[in-house]
C-alpha cells in the first residue's frame, strides 16, 4: 500500500509540474504528453537504481 501511495504522489507532483510548464512556457498538449513520459520513465529508472 506504501507503494502505491509514493507512486500516486510522484505521479501527481510530475503532472503538477507538467501543468506549470505548460502555463509559464505555454507547452502545446503533445510536447506536455512527451515531456510527462519522459518524467516518468526516468522515475521509474531511478527507483529501479534504488533497488539494485
């Protein structure tokens, strides 16, 4: 359950961060959509580091 709370909440802190660089740099939706992939994929390979 931890888990999926941290993972909630990173989720939830990257797309607030994709929202404020979307308003301050007025990012169109698909570099926003490549922009939070990006994001994500690197978290997970952070996490997948942490493991190791």
């Amino acid at each position: 359950m931890k888990d999926r709370a941290s993972n909630d909440q990173h989720l939830l802190a990257v797309m607030q961060k994709a929202f404020d660089k979307g308003h301050n740099s007025h990012m169109d939706t698909e570099k926003m959509i490549d922009w939070i992939k990006q994001e994500l994929q690197s978290g997970y390979r952070l996490e997948d580091n942490k493991a190791l």
